[in-house]
C-alpha cells in the first residue's frame, strides 16, 4: 500500500483525511495516523486509491518538471547558437571591411 509512497504523499493523505500533521511527524507516525484514521477503518480500498492517487501525481508533476526543464535547455542552446552564428556573421563582415575598406557591407 505504501510502496513508493514519499513522506510528501504521506502528508497530503493525512491532511486529504483530515488529519493533523506536525512538522515531527515521521513516516512511521503518518502511517499511523493514516491506518487509525476512520476512513481507512471504513474503507481501506479508498485510502489505497488516495495514497497511490498522490504518488501518480507527484510522479507526473516530476515529469513535467524535467520535460519543461529540458526545454529550456534546449531553448537556451538554441539561443546560444544563434548568438554564435550572429558573432560569426560580424566577425565575417569585419574581416570582409578590413580588407576592402573602401567596401561598404549592408547592415541588417
């Protein structure tokens, strides 16, 4: 029932059960809390549904994260390849000035 289930998770049920929970509550004592709940003594199955309903959450909010966090990456690469092809661009117009001077290269 616990399986994979983070002291995070653990929390969250407890207060979805309308449980109080402190700051020194272990994993132990949340587990307690949950199993001498009257909603588990009602109806265990729900309480399963609602500790692995908060682990399939969490997993997916992770996801996302890393998913946006890869994008950034890949945003910031392509920015940054772009900066270098601009930086190639003027280093190639200095170079084209610096021997013609007279040539006048268009702007963008």
């Amino acid at each position: 029932m616990y399986k994979n289930a983070l002291k995070e998770d653990l929390i969250r049920v407890v207060e979805d059960l309308d449980g109080t929970v402190e700051s020194t509550d272990t994993i132990v004592k949340l587990k307690t809390k949950i199993e001498n709940s009257s909603t588990f003594e009602s109806d265990p199955d729900f309480v399963k549904t609602l500790i692995q309903n908060c682990i399939d959450e969490r997993v997916s909010r992770n996801e996302r994260e890393v998913t946006l966090e890869k994008q950034k990456i890949e945003l910031a690469k392509l920015q940054l390849a772009k900066l270098e092809k601009e930086v190639e661009l003027q280093t190639a117009k200095n170079k084209a000035l610096s021997l013609n001077p007279a040539a006048k290269v268009e702007e963008k």
